[in-house]
C-alpha cells in the first residue's frame, strides 16, 4: 500500500514539473511574441525613404514650392499690360457752383433759354447730378514696358525654380550625411561590443592564470584597464549612436528621440568620379546657383533696356460712356473716344537710373565670375577629399589584415611565455583602431562622393549610394 502510495506521489510531482515546464514555455513565447510585435511597431526606414520624408516635412522645400507659386502669378500679372483696364465710376454731387450747374444741365439735356438769364448764370440755385460712366484704356505702345515685365518675370521664376532644385540638392547631401552618420554608428558600437566581449575574455584568462600562479598580477591588472577603456568606447559609442540617430530624424523634420530601424550598411563601392577639367565644366553645365547668377545678368540687362525705352512714345486708346440726370433717372447719356500720345520731352532722372542699372549689371557679372571660382575651388576640394577617402579605405583594409597577423603572432608568442600580455592587449587594441578606421574611412568615402556630386549639381538622387 505504501508502495503504490509512494508511486502516486512521484507521479503527482511529474505532474506538477509538466505544468511547470509548459507554464514557463508559455510565458517564454509570449515574451518573444510581444517582443516581435513592437519590433514589427518601430518603423524601417532607407535612404530612399528618408529622402521622401525629408523633403515631405522640410520648411525649406515648402518655402521654395511657394515662391515659385508666387513668381508664377507674377508672369500671369506682367502678360496683363497690354490688356484695356476698365475703370466704373458712381457718382452724387449737388452744388449751386455756377459752372457745376451749368455744366450739369447740359450733361443732363436739361438745358434751356430761360439758363441763360444773367442771373440764374450767376447765382443758379443747387443742384443734384447723379453721374454713372464707365472708363477704358488700351494701351497701343507703352515704351516695351509689359515686354520688359514679361522677361523679368519670367526669369525670376527660372530662377525660384533653380533655387528650390539647389535647396533639394543640399537638402539630400544632409540626409546621406545624417543617415550614413547613423548607421556608421551603428556598426562602431558593434566594433566596440566585440572589443568589450574580448577584453572580459582576456580578464578571465589574466584571472585564471594568476590563479594558478602561471602569470603575475601585474597581466591581470593591464586586463582590466582594457576592459575599462573598452567599456567607456562602448559608451561612448552608444551615445554618438543616440546622437547620430537624433540627428537624422531632426533632418527628416521628425522628433530627435523616434524610434527607427535602418535598413542600410556602408558596403564597398566604387564611385566613377570624370577627370577635374570635366568635373568643372559639368559643374558650370549643372550647378543651379551658377545658372542663377547668368539669370542676374540677364535681368540686369533687362532692367537697363526697359529704362532706356522709357524714352520712346507712349500711345493709349481711351473711350468714356456717361450718364448724368437729376434724380438717377430720366436724363442724358454722352461718350467720349480717343487716342493719346506721350512723348517725354526731358526726364532729369533718367540718366541716373540708366547708370544705376548699368552698374547693377556691373555687380552681376563680377558677382558671377566670383561665383565662378568658388565653384572651381569646391570641384578641386570635392574631388581631392573623394581621393584621399578611397585610398583611406586601401590603406586600412591593409591596416586590419597586418593586424590580424600581428595579434595571431603574438598570440602565439604569448602561449609560449616569448612575449607580455600588455603586447596583447596593445595588438587588439590596434584591430579595434583599424576596424574603427575602416568604417570612419568607408564613411568619408560615401560622403566624399555625395560632395562631388553637390559640388558639379548632380546630386538629383541617391541611387548611386544603395
């Protein structure tokens, strides 16, 4: 009886070690399934994405599209100078001023023999005169002047249109920037992680060795300055990825602390980069601040022109409908028609505006040979920055492989009692700098890519980079 009582014990305890074990891998999926879900909540985000973003919430963009709106009306308004303007006018006047009645009664047709009394022409009594005319102006030729408009305008809008293309260029240069910013981060902290997870390695093995008396503890003490430093790296670098991160979502125009996945890496690439000569020819074919200023001299020279013709005739046709009576109705309609010329015979201040608006044409072709060589110099500078950048690369690729090499070898030394732990530790440290060069390296050469295509006017799109 005890026998089978003590069975049904043991049977009971497999029991309740069953619900236990399915309770607690319940709990573990559920875990993990809540953990998927608010990883499956943080948004994903690539360089093309971000771009799209950025250029839906920058103010900038915004600001450019509005002026372009604006220069577009302003061409709309400058097409309108040669159309007639015509002008409604009301009018309710009563007077006794002799030569208002007089003048009234015959816009009225109300005039007769008894008017012309010496009396009633000196002091008539008051009199009302409701007048409704209608007024129109043609302009036949006007001196060039709606022509002159019209150019002005229009290049003013080339030129907002340009501006708004220069700002989505550097708009893009920034997010390459802030976004290889990010993930360069992002894989530093990975470096600095096996570096952490290296150097407590190390300290247990400095550990174990003193233990058994096979080192002194002077190896254990260099083992945990290295992981010190490794640690503050670690922190340091989880910081510059908090900031990095802060960053880019500030250029996107979001909150600096959301949350984002980046889909990207900073793989090797090769960036076919034209020779410096034709670099700065497609930069002056290309470069929107460039093409702006020859519109500053084109509208310099418009400007001048227009006034210089101020001093040719000016031709209107005009036409005038009224309608005159004492109490709104019952009275006299007359028009009026012609054509007007206006000649300037003498203008004192024409000259000085001629020669203001020569000067400023002055001003806006220097201004653009100035503009001329910063381009050349930024060209130089681009391109010089994307040389050094990729042979940076070469360099460190080599860098790590001797490192790797070095720390094996001494390695290998240090297993046979040839060399210190301190040279150990000194070898790691050279991979950790070499594997932190590279990506700092392979970053400078993104950037420096994104550069030469700023500086020449092509940075339309970022395909080149994903």
């Amino acid at each position: 009886m005890r026998h089978f009582m003590f069975a049904d014990i043991k049977i009971g305890n497999r029991k309740s070690l069953t619900i236990r074990l399915l309770v607690s891998l319940f709990l573990v999926l559920s875990s993990v399934s809540v953990i998927r879900a608010q990883s499956a909540l943080i948004p994903e985000l690539d360089l093309e994405d971000a771009v799209k973003e950025a250029f839906g919430n920058n103010p900038q963009i915004k600001v450019s599209e509005s002026k372009t709106r604006i220069a577009e009306a302003q061409i709309k308004e400058a097409r309108t100078g040669k159309q007639p303007s015509v002008l409604v006018t009301q009018s309710a006047i009563r007077s006794n001023n002799p030569v208002f009645v007089f003048g009234s009664l015959l816009e009225q047709g109300r005039f007769g023999a008894s008017n012309f009394a010496v009396d009633s022409l000196n002091h008539p009594s008051g009199l009302f005169n409701f007048r409704s005319s209608i007024e129109a102006t043609i302009p036949i030729l006007d001196q060039n002047q709606t022509r002159s408009r019209i150019t002005r305008s229009e290049i003013n809008k080339k030129r907002t249109e340009l501006n708004q293309e220069s700002v989505r260029q550097q708009l893009r240069f920034d997010v390459i920037r802030s976004f290889y910013g990010a993930i360069v981060s992002k894989e530093m902290l990975q470096v600095n992680r096996e570096a952490v997870r290296s150097a407590r390695a190390n300290r247990k093995k400095a550990k174990d060795m003193v233990e058994l008396g096979m080192t002194t503890n002077a190896d254990f003490l260099a083992a945990e300055v290295e992981l010190s430093n490794a640690d503050q790296l670690q922190l340091e670098s989880e910081s510059n990825l908090i900031t990095s991160m802060a960053a880019l979502n500030v250029t996107l125009g979001d909150e600096p602390d959301l949350e984002r996945v980046l889909t990207g890496s900073l793989p090797e690439k090769f960036f076919p980069i034209e020779s410096q000569e034709d670099l700065i020819r497609i930069a002056f074919e290309n470069r929107p601040d460039y093409q702006i200023a020859e519109l500053n001299v084109e509208s310099a020279a418009s400007q001048l022109k227009s006034i210089k013709d101020q001093k040719l005739p000016r031709v209107d046709a005009f036409g005038n409908f009224g309608y005159s009576s004492p109490y709104a109705i019952d009275g006299s309609s007359d028009y009026t028609v012609g054509v007007k010329l206006t000649f300037t015979l003498y203008d004192a201040g024409r000259n000085a505006r001629i020669e203001q608006s020569s000067e400023g044409e002055t001003v806006a072709r220097l201004e653009k040979e100035q503009l001329g060589n910063q381009i050349r110099l930024e060209v130089i500078r681009a391109l010089q920055n994307h040389k050094t950048a990729g042979s940076g690369i070469k360099v460190y690729i080599q860098t790590i492989a001797h490192a790797e090499e070095a720390l094996r070898i001494v390695q290998d030394r240090y297993t046979h009692g040839l060399t210190t732990f301190n040279e150990v530790i000194n070898r790691e440290s050279a991979l950790v700098r070499a594997r932190q060069g590279l990506l700092a390296a392979r970053f400078r050469h993104y950037l420096s890519y994104a550069s030469v295509l700023l500086a020449t006017g092509r940075l339309t799109g970022v395909g080149a980079f994903e």
